[in-house]
C-alpha cells in the first residue's frame, strides 16, 4: 500500500489481536480476555480503542474455537471479519494471522496486541504505527522503575531495563520473514523476540504505564479502578392539558396560585407535575402517568400530584438513572405565571432533589389561538435528562 508525500501523516495500518489463550493464571472458568469490566469484555474494550483509529484497513482476531460463543458474545453488533483459529502456541496463532493477510505488501504496516491489554491509548497507537513506518519494527516499551534482582543472585542495573508491551507493529514481510525463519525450538515471547532473532533492530516507542496486561487477580481489580465508567444521557418528553372550572385556585408545579378558576381533573390536575411525571417516565421506558395512578382509581382522588413524581423519581433511581436537567413550559393565556416562577421551579427542585439551576421553568401564550387562547385551560410541555451509568458503583 502506497504512501503519498501529502499523506505522510496518515499511514494506514492492520490489526491482529491475540485472543486465542486460556489466561490459566488468572483463574476461574472463562477466559481473561472474555471476562467482563463495566459489562463488556476485555476483549471488546480493546477492539472498541483499535476501531476509533482513524487508518485503521483492518482488524482480525484469533481465537480458540472452543470460545466461540463467548467470541460472538463480546463482539455482538460489531462488523468484523472472521475470527481466524488460533494454535497451540501464541507465535503458531500470530502466524495463522500473517498468512491471513498474505495478501499484504512486504511494506505495509501490521501491528500485532495482545486482547489482556485494553488500556492501551490511541495516541501511542499512532506513535507506534510512525516508528514502524520508519524502522520497519517497533514496539510500546517503559523503563523499569523498580529495584531488580534475581532471588537468590546479584541486583540488576535497572537504568536500561525495559518492560515491552503491545501493540508491536511491523513491515508485514519483516514479521512474516521472522515467523518463517524463527527457530522452532525456541520460546518466543513476542514478536519482537521473533523480528529481534533474524537481526534486525527494534525501535522502542515510549508506552504508557496504564498499558498494563490483565494477567492476575490483582490485575483485574486494577483494570476495574481504572476502566472509566461508560454513561448515556436519555432524554424523556411529556405533555399535558388540563381545563379550568369554576374555583378559587390553580395548583402548578406544587404551587397553589389565587386565580377565579381550578383546573378540572381526577388529582389535583397540576399539568406542570403531571407533564414533568411523564417525562421521567420516558426516560426508562416507564410507560406513562395514567398507567402509574389510573384516573379511574379512588385512591388519587384529589391526589397531590407530588406523590406521582416523587414515585417517577423513584423508578428512574431503581434503574440506576440519576436525574441531572429538568426543562418546562408552561402554556396559559391566564392566570399570569411570572409572579410565581421562582416559587414553581424552587418547588420542583427541593422535589427532585436538584439545583435550581437544573430546573428550567418557562411560560408562553399562543397568543389568543386555539383552546388554549380561549383560555379555556393549561397545557405543559417538559423535558427531563436522566444519566445511566454502566458501573454499578460509579455515578455517571
Ligand atoms: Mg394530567
């Protein structure tokens, strides 16, 4: 694949991750790579930071077929191509990847990662795919901090020791030639013990210490601190109209206004309430007020309508949401609304527990149109933002 002088920057690369171990010496039933961090797979992490690289061709995974399953379970809505079968030796499985790909060009870029590292950053990936344009061969490295010894013999100078990670990236025929020349009798950490075997040098790309590999129990309470928790933003709409009788007040947002009319209605008809319910409701899928407090129930005769958001509330906090913005528009020809503004939007954050900042509280007429117009009653539009957070113990 061809480089164009103007594109220098941008150098395409090709991705093989290595999945096909049993992570024998973290334990347990399934393997490290398909354990699962914020509810997805270590597996799926790190493909998730390959896949927003921009110059990423493309990415194949090698994996025991035994874990098949558990493969199309962590990939689940992702387009990949086929996972290719793994070997009985990481550097065998690496090789399956390479002839996969032999229809690469001796010069393209390949990198080859291990699934255990998902932390690994897009920054270095880029820094990474540069060296190996340039050296043919380079790898994420760090240099040892800690004192080193073997147990029972002299201390090691520390000061050019380095811990090598991946990714590792290549020329594909450099890695290629080094698989096929390698000596079949010898244990191959890595890719660059293979490239490093045939002569040739390996650029050292400064990695990071967050590039860690889940190999342990330790390392996996590690990756658990460390995984930064996955949140979504769900916004909810409600709407509401409610008609005027003959009374001596109208209750908004828990608020009782002096006006010469009531609002008709089985509760206390507060629209700005109900219309506020609605929209958390929506925000889980809730269904809406009227299957919450039936209007056929005596139970919600002349209810405060307090009850029925405070009960909203509580489903959406049941589902691990956590309420952060209300929005709501009051919609009236009469009584006059201003005067009672920051009494309403006070007394619908003490309700829902926010700032009075995170509640907005707006009216408009339709200038004299339609029923409303007629005044012939209150109609309230709302908006509620809900954050859902993925890590049970996290708040979004
Ligand atoms: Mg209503």
């Amino acid at each position: 694949m061809e480089i164009s002088a103007s594109s220098k920057r941008k150098i395409p690369f090709f991705v093989l991750i290595a999945a096909a171990g049993h992570g024998s010496r973290l334990g347990g039933s399934t393997p490290k790579q398909y354990r699962k961090i914020n509810g997805k797979a270590i597996l799926r992490h790190t493909l998730d930071m390959f896949l927003s690289c921009a110059d990423l061709q493309m990415l194949c995974v090698i994996i025991d077929p035994q874990h098949r399953s558990l493969y199309d379970d962590a990939v689940q809505g992702l387009s990949l191509a086929p996972p290719i079968e793994g070997s009985d030796s990481r550097k065998s499985s690496i090789y399956n990847g390479l002839k996969y790909f032999s229809n690469l060009d001796n010069k393209d870029i390949i990198l080859t990662h291990d699934a255990a590292r998902p932390f690994v950053s897009q920054e270095n990936i880029i820094d990474l795919v540069k060296s190996a344009y340039e050296h043919q061969a380079a790898t994420l490295a760090i240099p040892v901090t800690d004192t080193q010894r073997y147990k029972k013999r002299d201390y090691i100078d520390r000061h050019d020791l380095w811990s090598i990670q991946t990714p590792q990236a290549f020329h594909y025929g450099l890695l290629r030639k080094a698989h096929e020349q390698a000596d079949s009798k010898t244990l191959y950490n890595d890719d660059t013990s293979l490239v490093a075997a045939i002569g040739h040098d390996i650029e050292f790309v400064p990695g990071s210490r967050m590039n860690i590999k889940i190999t342990t129990q330790d390392d996996l309470m590690l990756a658990h601190k460390l995984m930064p928790p996955e949140s979504e933003t769900r916004t909810g709409f409600g709407y509401d109209v409610h008609a005027f009788e003959e009374g001596d007040s109208v209750k908004l947002c828990g608020i009782d206004i002096p006006h010469h009319k009531k609002l008709k209605g089985h509760s206390d008809a507060d629209a700005g309430l109900h219309a506020l319910t609605d929209a958390l409701l929506g925000t889980i899928g809730a269904g809406d007020i009227g299957s919450h407090f039936p209007p056929t129930d005596p139970r919600w005769k002349n209810a405060d309508s307090t009850l029925f958001l405070q009960k909203a509330l509580a489903l959406v906090k049941e589902k691990g949401g956590r309420l952060v913005h209300l929005d709501l528009t009051l919609i009236c020809e009469e009584p006059k609304i201003a005067p009672y503004r920051d009494s309403m939007q006070m007394r619908v954050a003490q309700i829902c527990g926010l700032t009075f900042d995170r509640v907005g509280l707006k009216a408009t007429t339709t200038e004299k149109l339609g029923f409303l117009g007629r005044g012939e009653g209150i109609a309230a539009q709302a908006v509620a933002s809900v954050c859902f957070s993925s890590h049970k113990d996290q708040r979004c």
